[in-house]
C-alpha cells in the first residue's frame, strides 16, 4: 500500500506516525463527533417499523394557486381561509460525523490485488479510523487507485463500490461498520434518520410531493443500479431505497428529476360560458383545436368542464396557445339569448315524470300534488291497513299510461306545460318514461337555472338495509311473567353502565308509540340478537318463525309475508223467485301466516324513523273446511325512531292455548262406577309470547352496501356451522336507562 499527502510524497512510515498522533488528538478533542457518529451507525430495530410510523404526510402548499389567484368561487362575505405553509426537505448525502476531523485532508491510495482484510485494515482502520467487522465467510481482492489526492469521504465511497462488486455489503452495526455478504445484508440493513444519507448498505425513504408511486416507478426501471432496490408505499406515497450510499443517491437524483410539478410550467385559464353549456362546448372546442384522441394538439392544450359553474378549464404549454383556445370559446359561446331551444336532460337516480312535475311545480307553479300521489306509495301504515292491503285487489293498481308524449303530459302537469301565473315565460318542461329523460324548451338562461334545479334534486337517494327476526318464546315456569320480566330478572345487560339493552323508561330517549299492548326494547351494536336468544333458548324453548331481510328505498315501503291465502264468503245471495236457483256466495281472499310491513324514513341527523307492523295469523284447526273460518291474529303496530346498526325489539304478544284429551282401555273406561280406573283425563295449557327483533342500516354509497353484504354473508357462514350454547357475556355499556 501507498498512502500520499497533498504536496509531497511521503514514505508509509511516517504517514503511519503522522496519522497515529492526528488518531489520538482526534480521541481527545473531537469524542463528541465520533460519538455522534457511533449513535447514527449504532444498531436500530426493523427499518419497516420505522417506515410505517415515519411522518410521510403531503406537505401543504405555500399559496392559494391558481383558483384563489382568480377569485374564483369568492364571495365578499366568505370567510377567508388560513394557510400554514410547511418546510421543504431536500435529501442529500450527509457528512460522516467521525470524518468531520479530516476536513480539508486529502490522500492518495493505491491498493494493488489487495485482499479484502487488508484493504479494511489500511482504509477504514489506519485512513478513516473507523471501528469494524468482517464476517468470516467475506473473501475477494480490491483494487483502488488514485490519480490525485481524494477527500476521505471519496475514498470511503470507492471502497464500498469495490466492495459491492466482490458481492460484499458494509453494513453499520452497533457503533462500527460490519463487511458481510451482500446477500444477508437486506434483512439488516438500517433506515437513515431524518434526512441523511449514511455510508453503508441502508434503506432511504424518498416522499415524492407531485407524483405518485405508481406513474414513477416505471421510469425509474432503467436508472437503478440493480433490480428489486426500491419498493413503493402507495399509502404515503413514498419511495424506499434500500443499497449502498451511491446506489441509494443515483436511485433518489433520478427519481426527484421526475418528482416535478406538472403545472410549474403550465398556463392555466377557467373560462365561464354564459349562453350555452359548458358539456356541450367541449366537444366542439375539441374538434376546433384538434386536442381530440389522435389530434396534434392533444399533448399542449387539456380541457375539463367545471359543472358546477358552467365553465370551462384549460391548461396549455405557453400562453398563446391558451390565448387561443380562449378567443374559440368566445367565438363558440355567441347564441341568441331571446330565442329558446330544446334541451335533453338523462334523469340519473329518480323516474324522469317525478323529476318533470317537481321542476314544473318551482318554475311554472303547477302542483305536484296529483302525479306524486300516484307514484309515492302512503308515508306510513295506519292501524289496520294490514288487512286493507291485503285484501286489495292487485288488479287494482295504477296501469301505464300511453305510450309517448302523452303520459308525460297527464303526470307532469300537463306535459308540455303552459305557463302559470307567476310562472316562467315559455318554459315547457315535459318527461319521456321511455328513456327516462327530460326535454327542456326554454331560453339559455332559463335553461341554465332549470338544470340547477334538476342536478340539485336528482341525487342518489340512501336506501336502508332491513333485517328482522320474529320468534315465539314459550313461556314456562321462569318465563311465566313473560319475556321482559325475564330480561330485567337476569340483568342481561339492563343495568346501569352494564350493557345496550335499555328500555324506554324516560321519554325523549327514543320516539315509540304503541297502537297495541306490548313492550319495547333497544338493542346496542354491543349486544346483537343472537345474544337474546340463546338466553331464551337456554330456559325455554325458542321457535323462530321467520328471518327474513331486504334492502329498501329511503321513505318506500317494505313488505314481507310468508302465509296462504284463506277464502272468505262475505255475501250469499240465492233467488227469492225460483227455489231451485243456486247459491251465489261472494268470496274474499284474507292473506295469514307472518306478514310484516315496515316503512323507513331516515331523518337529517341520520336516526332512522321505522313505522313497523307486525302479524301472526293462522286458520283455528276446529274451523278449518268451513267457508267462514275463524282467524287467530296476533298483531303490533309500532313508530320507533333509533339509530342505524341498532337494534330494536318489539313483544309482549301474549297467547295461551288449552288442549284437553282422554285416553283408556276401550269399553272399560266408559264404564260406570269403575271406569274411572281404566281411563285417564288430560288438561293441558301452553302459553306462547311473539317477540320482533328489527335492525335498520343505512346504506349511503357502496361502501355501506360492502358492510351489509359482508354482514349476510358471515350470517350464511354461521348458519353451515353446527349449533353451539353461546354464553351470555355482558355488553359493555348501557345506552338507554
């Protein structure tokens, strides 16, 4: 080895001698930067934890950009937003604190077919006066060369670079360098703090701030030094390098050259259109300009329509092409503002004739009233409209209309509307049900006020998950006070802070009004129904009649029955005028079996109003081939505002049935005096309560409706599972006192 000062040359002796002294005064005076440095190379925990928990937040902008600049969207009474502008950290090779010492020192080495072990021993050792380790199985020769005086820090560079290519890895390990096999240094390899990069073989975290991972991930394929030494957290959007000091700095140079902010060098217009719509520009403004798909223009100039303003966004390369294409959308946006056109409207989420008449009713002031009632089914479930409905005739339901123009004209008011009083001059608004559109014959600026008022009211509407469980609980010995009495003997969970299940003991809790004797009882998420159940189950016996779900509209009605038909004579004529005329009886069909009607409407705060009916029907057996049979009815009416994913339970639905019998030795029993001892009489009574378990979700967009179809499919898994006793546990709080 030869080793050379700057300014002359020197034998290996005496630099020896000169470096042994700079060794010791550098222990003496400079222990605070080797300190430093022996914390930083010091052994961490698994560099992915630190990645996880490390701060990888996008930064905030330093200004309003482009859209406050304009003013666009401001109003002089709007409050006006505070901005907190974040600091900007650049990642760039850091000093090795333990070489602060050699500062301005410079050396030539020459290192010939060296061995590994000796290479080490002369520069991290004598040169760089670091502590290491070299694992057994490292072996290989080095060679560097330079042709001039090199900083320490280079020279340390370009032995870890000879070292990479004998497969060999310079790993910081517990205060000191370790050289070990390049192949068992990924699972070792060590995060650099904050943002230094460390000699060594490490892993760097990279946030890209105007990219994301996935678009610059396939330009980097061709810049790294091998593949497999970055992984990507789309999360955080941030890059991980994990290689050696100048593979990770060649790696984070290449990708912040592509980490650029696209609109730097952007010019940027929005453009509002006053006499059209801004949709129906774009295509023409595409033509004109030639930015469509295959157009020369397409790469320099971008449109977007801005719908809620009727505007129209560009963004160009230079200002003159952006000059242009605003000079052709005020050649575009020239129509006759007196003279009025026919436009078409793609209702979305409502029935286009229900959109018609609401939009007729606010512009032409022509009511609503008539084409709603025949679309919208009543608000609520009056007591008895079970049997109303059930004996309604369903031949009787609304028919379609014509065909075309002309059922519009009947449900929306007209149709092609005249003008009210008061109303919108010439403005016709009219629906075809065929395709479920509108046509708009009105001026652009009635047109333009038209259209707000229809995307105001044409949102999806929430719809409300329904899952009910109807049992019927016999009632013995500990259940002779019935299934409440049963609950609060038991505590489950009806104490104070000990669970969910809450009756309406103080008004104001829940809105419940009760049509029909009963109790009520709200379930937390805490304590679901199977919880109830069991405990039923595990004293008595529990018959589930039905569970049955479904998925409705917000404010539509939901049915579900589950029965016969029984037919009723209702009227029997015969004629008085010949004897031998037939009977003529009058027949109605009265639906039985488990009928259950529920209505919800969710509420603005998101409580959810259920308007519930209830019935358990059946024909008596004694009376069943009779014309006229006698029904046993068991039915609840009920309004009950709770939450969604809360469950509520209705019951209180007491019947008790007497079954007598007789059974002896034939003709034996039915002797006088001694029959008494060959027959045995039997008097049995059997007492059943009905109980309603009823849990509304709301389901507000495809996330909720994931949530709920995970619910029923985890409700399919358990029922393929055997039955097994569940212990009672108790639910963690009580919601209702």
């Amino acid at each position: 080895m030869s080793v050379f000062r700057q300014g002359g040359v020197r034998s290996a002796y005496a630099v020896w001698v000169r470096m042994g002294l700079a060794c010791t005064l550098a222990v003496m005076t400079a222990c605070t930067s080797t300190t430093g440095y022996l914390s930083d190379v010091a052994e961490q925990p698994n560099p992915m934890d630190k990645v996880v928990n490390a701060d990888l937040s996008a930064r905030k902008p330093s200004g309003g950009g482009f859209l406050s600049a304009l003013g666009f969207g401001r109003k002089q009474n709007d409050r006006q937003g505070q901005i907190y502008s974040g600091y900007e950290q650049r990642l760039t090779p850091s000093e090795v604190r333990s070489l602060d010492r050699l500062s301005g020192e410079q050396f030539e080495v020459n290192l010939e077919d060296a061995e590994i072990k000796v290479a080490a021993r002369n520069v991290l050792g004598e040169v760089l006066g670091i502590n290491y380790s070299i694992d057994p199985r490292v072996g290989g020769r080095v060679t560097i060369t330079t042709s001039k005086p090199t900083p320490a820090r280079d020279i340390l560079t370009m032995f870890e670079s000879a070292l990479r290519s004998n497969g060999v890895a310079m790993v910081r390990d517990s205060g000191s360098l370790r050289l070990m096999p390049a192949t068992e240094a990924v699972g070792v390899a060590q995060l650099d703090q904050g943002t230094r990069i460390q000699p060594g073989y490490a892993a760097t975290v990279f946030p890209l701030k105007n990219v994301s991972t996935s678009t610059i991930l396939p330009l980097l394929e061709n810049f790294l030094a091998r593949p497999g030494m970055v992984r990507e957290d789309p999360s955080r959007n941030a890059l991980i390098f994990q290689g050696t000091e100048a593979e990770r700095i060649s790696a984070i140079e290449a990708a912040r050259s592509f980490d650029q902010d696209w609109l730097a060098e952007q010019s940027v217009g929005i453009f509002p259109v006053n006499n059209s719509s801004a949709a129906a520009m774009m295509p023409e403004l595409n033509r004109v300009l030639d930015i469509g798909e295959g157009g020369r223009g397409r790469n320099m100039i971008r449109v977007q329509v801005i719908e809620r303003s009727n505007a129209l966004l560009v963004v160009a390369k230079t200002r003159e092409q952006l000059q242009r294409a605003a000079s052709w959308i005020q050649r575009l946006d020239r129509l006759d503002a007196s003279s009025s056109n026919l436009r078409v409207y793609k209702a979305q989420h409502l029935q286009a004739r229900r959109l018609a008449a609401m939009v007729n009713e606010i512009f032409n002031g022509v009511s609503a009233s008539s084409s709603s009632a025949a679309d919208e089914p009543a608000s609520q479930f009056p007591p008895g409209s079970l049997s109303d409905a059930s004996n309604s005739d369903p031949n009787a339901a609304s028919q379609p209309a014509e065909e075309g123009m002309e059922d519009t004209q009947q449900v929306a008011g007209g149709g092609i509307s005249q003008p009210a009083s008061g109303g919108a001059s010439g403005v016709r608004i009219t629906a075809n049900p065929e395709n479920n559109t509108i046509l708009i014959f009105a001026r652009p600026d009635q047109q333009r006020s038209i259209e707000q008022a229809i995307t105001a009211l044409d949102r999806p509407q929430e719809q409300v998950a329904i899952e009910a469980t109807i049992a019927e609980v016999t009632l013995t010995n500990e259940l002779r006070y019935g299934v409440q009495f049963f609950l609060n003997s038991r505590n489950l969970g009806m104490g104070r802070d000990e669970g969910s299940v809450g009756l309406f003991k103080e008004a104001g809790q829940a809105v419940i009004s009760r049509t029909l004797p009963g109790f009520n009882l709200l379930l937390g998420p805490e304590t679901e129904p199977r919880v109830v159940l069991d405990a039923l189950r595990g004293v008595t016996e529990v018959k589930v009649l039905s569970s049955p779900s479904v998925v409705v509209q917000d404010n539509k009605p939901a049915v579900l029955q589950v029965g016969d038909e029984i037919p009723i004579v209702t009227r029997t004529a015969q004629s008085v005028l010949d004897p031998e005329a037939p009977i003529v009886n009058n027949v109605e069909f009265r639906n039985t079996g488990v009928i259950l009607k529920v209505h919800p409407r969710i509420t603005g705060n998101g409580t959810i109003n259920l308007v519930v009916e209830q019935e358990i029907s059946s024909v008596q057996r004694s009376q069943a081939q009779s014309l006229t049979p006698t029904i046993s009815q068991r039915k609840v009416s009920s309004t009950v505002s709770v939450t969604s994913g809360q469950t509520v339970m209705l019951g209180g639905l007491i019947s008790e049935r007497q079954q007598r019998g007789r059974d002896g030795v034939p003709v034996l029993g039915d002797l006088p005096l001694i029959g008494d001892a060959f027959r045995s009489n039997q008097n049995a009574s059997s007492r059943t309560e009905l109980i309603i378990l009823i849990k509304p979700q709301v389901i507000r967009d495809s996330m909720d409706a994931q949530n709920v179809a995970e619910q029923m499919r985890s409700q399919l898994r358990l029922m393929n599972e055997p039955s097994r006793n569940v212990p009672l546990r108790r639910p963690a709080k009580t919601l209702i006192e």
